[in-house]
C-alpha cells in the first residue's frame, strides 16, 4: 500500500530554490531512502512530509488523499512520525519525559501524568529493542547519538506511526552503532511501518533500502527500486558519476 | 516503582548513587548556600535567631518569592520578563484607580486589575511569539512603557505622583484581610503573603513535575525546536508562562496596595532583576530547560535572610547590594559545577 506519495513536489526558501520536481512514495514495510550530498534538499523533503514546511508546487498525497500539512501535529495525527536530524530531542530533560512528549498520558481527576506508567513504559520499550537503560531518569543528552536515535524510533513504533521518517540517522555515528541503528530500523519496517531513510550513505542505504532517490541540488537525479541498481551504481550515481571521475584525474599522481 | 526497575536492572544500577540524585538537583546548590548565609547571620548578627525574627525575613522572603516563582517558571521556559518589576506596580495602580474613580467596592478594582494585568502578560507572550523578537528586547519594551505609563497616568488622574487612599472604602478590610493580613502564630507575627508564596510554590512545582503542561515547560525552554516538532504547543504554552507571571504580580500589587492603602506609581523598577536573581540563584538555567519552583523559593529566602541579615548585624545597608552580586556569581558557579558532574557521570 503506498502510504505516502510526492509528485512533482517543489520548495523555495525565499530566493533559493530547495525543491523543484522531486517524486517519491513510501510503501508499507518498505524503506524508502533519500540520498544526497549536503544541502541537496533532503532534509527540505522530509519538512516537508513531516508538516514543518508546506510545499509550494506539486501534490502530497496521505493514503491516497491529496493533502497539505499545516503543523507537525497534523503530521503525527496522520501516523507520521519524524526524527529530525537537528531536533531531535531535549537534551537536559529525562528519557521518559522525552519518550512521551506531547503525546503524554494523563490519569486521575486533576489529570496528572502519569508518571509510574511513563517510567515503567519508556524502560519496557528501550529493552524491546535491546537498549537496557540503568535509569530511565537520566537526561537524555547523555545517551549515546546511537542509543538517542533507537529511542526515536522506539517511540515512533510505540505511538503507532504508520509512516517513519529518519533524517541521517546514522551520520554521526561510528560503524558498529550505526549497525544497531540500522536493525531497529530494519526492525520497524519489519512491523510494517513505512519507512524514509536519509542519508548520504550509499552503503547505509544499499543495506537496507528497497527504493531509492536521489537528490543534487533540489532536483531527483535518479529514483530506482531496489532490483533495478546496484551498490556500485549507486555509489557513483551519489558521487556524481564524471564527477567522481574527473576528481580521480585530478587526484592521479604523476 | 524503583523495586521493580532495580530488579530488571543490573549492576550498573550502583552507578547512579542516591547522593548523585541529590547533587543533580537543580536547587542544591542554592541550599547549600541558604545553610552558609543562616549559619553565618546566625553567628554574626545578635536576634538573627529570635523568634520574631523569623516573621520578618520570611515576609521579606515572600515579597520576593511571590514573584521569584512564576519567574523561575518563565526561565525555564526560555524566556525573561523585564516588566516584571512595574507591571507589579501597575497592577495596584489599576486596582486602586479604578475603585477609587468608580467609588466602587475595592473588590471590583481588584477583579478589573486582574483582568488587565493578565492582559498585560498575554500581550508580552503573544508579541514574543508573534514576531520572534528576544524576549530580552520585546519586555525591555513593555517595561519603559509600564514605566511611563505608571507615572504618567497617575499624574493626569490624581494630580500626583501616588494614589489616594482607598482605606475607607467598602471591601478595604476584607481584602486587606486576603492580601495584607498578619497572623500571630505562637507568639510571632507572620504576614499572609507568606501563605501566598508557599501556596505558590506547591502550585507551580506540582505543574512543573506533575503535569503535561509542565512537561512542556521544560521542552520549549530545553528544544524549543524539538518541542514543535513533536507537537508541543510553544505558543500556548510561552503565553501561558508569561500570564503567569502577570497573576503573581496582581498578588503582589494587591499586596502592596492594601499593606498601604496609597502607591507610589515610581514603584517597582528593578524588582524585575531581583525576581531573575532569586531564579538564578535557586537554579534554574538562564538558557531555559531547567530548574525547578522550589529553588527559586530558596533563592528569595536567600534574599530575605541577607536583607534582614545585614539590619540585625547593624551594618550599613548599602552592602545588601554586594552581597547579593556575591552570593549570584557563587550560586551560579557551584550550579554549574554540580550540574557538570552529576551529567558528565550519569
Ligand atoms: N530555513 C531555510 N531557509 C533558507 N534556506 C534554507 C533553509 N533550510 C535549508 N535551506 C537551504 O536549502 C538547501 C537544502 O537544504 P537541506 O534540505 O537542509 O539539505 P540537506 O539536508 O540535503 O543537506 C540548502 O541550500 C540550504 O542552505
Ligand atoms: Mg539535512
């Protein structure tokens, strides 16, 4: 089922054009990977599905429905759930408050969170996806980048996002938890959530993915499934193709 | 609830010790610094320790502290408030003008103050989330305006530069009882406002550790980013934080109002500084994020016992002010200090 779908999707910030004619559809249990160079607009993309930033030219449709998202609220309400890349969390405040932030469950007569529940929820999900925290009190800030982006996700799935989106999830990280980051990623779309995946990773991506789409410079260079490229396509197409070609030159020695 | 965490946990349980709970405690520090300036009066100036002395540095505490709370809450949130000092003095401008040129009940101007302080608040919250602006700069504003407009009105309506007094007029006891009353506990004289600020405090920590809109707080003021992004309202909220700080000052203006029944409408300026102060110092983060309601109740009886303090030691008032610069700069420090250990450890 395609759960969300961009076509001919453009953006400009002012002046600058961010987006102009980028396509894309995300499937349920599928992982959806954007690739780019930085300032390619990736990131622009993803604002987009996830409410921050309204479109200026094409259509996103939501379960077949042509839709234009006003808040990050209405995104979530739609079941999607983003990890920015830059906003991720708050980092002086504790994992459970964070896990539950606005989305916070509230009990007894003057509506009180629920804070038992919260604790013992927050502690009870991380361990589902293997991260045993020793206090779920601890402020968040000080996990590690590969256990904060395993807590995203874990609340995402908790909340019941049908459509996860990841803004380089792993780009901070070192091989081995960027590994981990990519089985709980893995491990969502295994539950059947939608899942876009940037980064400018092609390997990452390779790993993964299902379809992939290219970016340079707010434009699609290239949009393929999985069977249609291969690692090595992927890679020069990411890099450039001549590009990478003509730097070899430069770069031969004599 | 920590039976059943410790017994899933492992080892590595041990790491965060009940000591390091204490230490990460956003008004540690200020305790620790409230213990040194009691034991150090308490050796230094002759009835520090009497009875009635407790009396006056708690309502001194509690003239801070009223404000100091909703203030903290503000900082936690993100954000300053430079009207806080005059708005004070506006909102018992309010009260006693209106019930004093309506000949009505004192209660009415009581209830029209109210209004307009909130207004007030709201208005400082929705031109900061409107344009953007620092808050630094859009309540810098609304504090020359108040400044003006205190003096200035009072000038064209009663002629001078303080009200008339409204002590004759119906309500004058019944709300001298709520907001100016004393009452005599074993002995020693205690001034009602000091019920006010503890109530103050239970309220505002109860929505800070209790409640989702204090959950907010914390995010707008920690990721204001972060909070929008998982649908935070930081609108409502920041609005929401900036009335509350107009709510504690109509109490204190009402306070101030029917302690002396006449305002001088000058009053006020620079308050605004003391209120942060008493916030700084109790710990809360001057970048937002953290802190907590109870510190800034610390910080304001830090503030009471130094005031009082220096009276009863018979030294020369002018050095309250360097004192409180001191005691500022040792707060903030050890805070940090703290802060840094207990998170670089965690
Ligand atoms: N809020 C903004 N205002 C103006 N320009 C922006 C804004 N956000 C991004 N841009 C610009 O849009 C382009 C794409 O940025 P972005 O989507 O962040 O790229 P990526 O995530 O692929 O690195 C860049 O040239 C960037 O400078
Ligand atoms: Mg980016």
């Amino acid at each position: 089922m395609t759960l969300v779908r961009l076509t001919g999707v453009s953006k400009h910030y002012g002046t600058v054009r961010a987006l102009e004619g980028v396509s894309l559809e995300v499937h349920a249990g599928q992982i959806t990977c954007v690739l780019g160079d930085n300032g390619a607009g990736k990131s622009t993309l993803i604002k987009i599905i996830a409410g921050l930033h309204r479109h200026d030219g094409g259509t996103l449709d939501i379960e077949g429905e042509e839709t234009v998202l006003n808040s990050p609220r209405e995104a979530l309400d739609r079941g999607i759930a983003t990890v920015h890349q830059d906003l991720a969390v708050v980092p002086l405040m504790p994992v459970w408050r964070n896990f539950f932030l606005g989305s916070e469950p509230r009990t007894g007569l003057l509506r009180r969170l629920d804070v038992d529940f919260m604790r013992r929820t927050t502690h009870a999900e991380l361990l589902r996806m293997g991260i045993d925290l020793r206090d779920v009190d601890q402020p968040i800030g000080t996990l590690s980048g590969g256990e904060r982006q395993c807590v995203a996700i874990a609340r995402a799935v908790y909340f019941g996002a049908k459509v996860l989106i990841l803004d380089e999830p792993t780009a901070a990280l070192g091989v081995k938890q960027s590994g981990v980051v990519l089985k709980y990623v893995a491990a969502a779309r295994d539950r059947g959530l939608g899942v876009v995946l940037i980064t400018h990773n092609p390997h990452h991506a390779h790993l993964v993915g299902d379809r992939f789409v290219l970016l340079r410079r707010g434009t699609m260079v290239g949009s393929h499934t999985r069977d249609e490229i291969t690692l090595d396509e992927l890679t020069s197409q990411m890099a450039g193709g001549s590009d990478l070609e003509s730097l070899r030159h430069e770069l031969e020695r004599g | 609830m920590s039976a059943t965490l410790d017994k899933t946990h492992d080892e590595r349980i041990l790491r965060t010790s009940p000591l390091r709970r204490l230490l990460s405690r956003p008004e540690f520090g200020s305790v620790v610094g409230a213990l040194a300036v009691f034991l150090f009066f308490a050796v230094a100036a002759d009835g520090f320790l009497r009875a009635s002395s407790l009396g006056t540095v708690l309502y001194a505490s509690s003239t801070i502290g009223i404000m100091a709370v909703p203030v903290a809450l503000l900082m936690i949130g993100g954000e300053f408030d430079l009207s806080a000092g005059v708005l004070v003095t506006s909102s018992a401008l309010v009260s006693s003008m209106f019930s004093y040129q309506m000949t009505a009940d004192t209660w009415v101007g009581v209830g029209v103050s109210l209004l307009v302080t909130l207004a007030v608040g709201a208005a400082n919250g929705f031109v900061l989330t409107r344009t953007r602006l620092p808050s630094f700069i859009v309540t810098l504003g609304t504090f020359l305006m108040l400044t003006g407009m205190n003096l200035g009105l009072t000038k064209l309506i009663d002629g001078t530069v303080s009200t008339k007094t409204i002590a004759d007029m119906e309500g004058f006891p019944s709300a001298h009882a709520v907001f100016a009353s004393t009452l005599t506990v074993g002995g020693v004289d205690f001034k009602i406002t000091i019920i006010w600020w503890l109530a103050l405090v239970a309220i505002a920590s109860w929505i800070l550790l209790r409640t989702r809109a204090g959950n907010w707080i914390f995010a707008v003021g920690g990721n204001q980013d972060a909070a929008r992004a998982v649908g935070v309202p930081v609108t409502r909220t920041k609005i929401g934080l900036y009335m509350g700080v107009a709510f504690g000052a109509w109490i204190s203006g009402q306070h101030l109002l029917f302690s002396y029944d006449a305002v001088q409408s000058g009053e006020g300026v620079g308050n605004e500084l003391i209120y942060i102060i008493a916030a700084v110092i109790g710990g809360c983060l001057i970048t937002g994020g953290h802190g907590s309601a109870v510190g800034s109740a610390v910080g304001a009886l830090l503030f009471g016992m130094t005031s009082k303090g220096i009276v009863f030691a018979e030294w020369n008032p002018d050095w309250f002010k360097f004192f409180l610069g001191a005691m500022l700069l040792l707060a903030t420090l050890l805070n940090t200090w703290v802060r840094k250990r207990a998170e670089a450890a965690a």
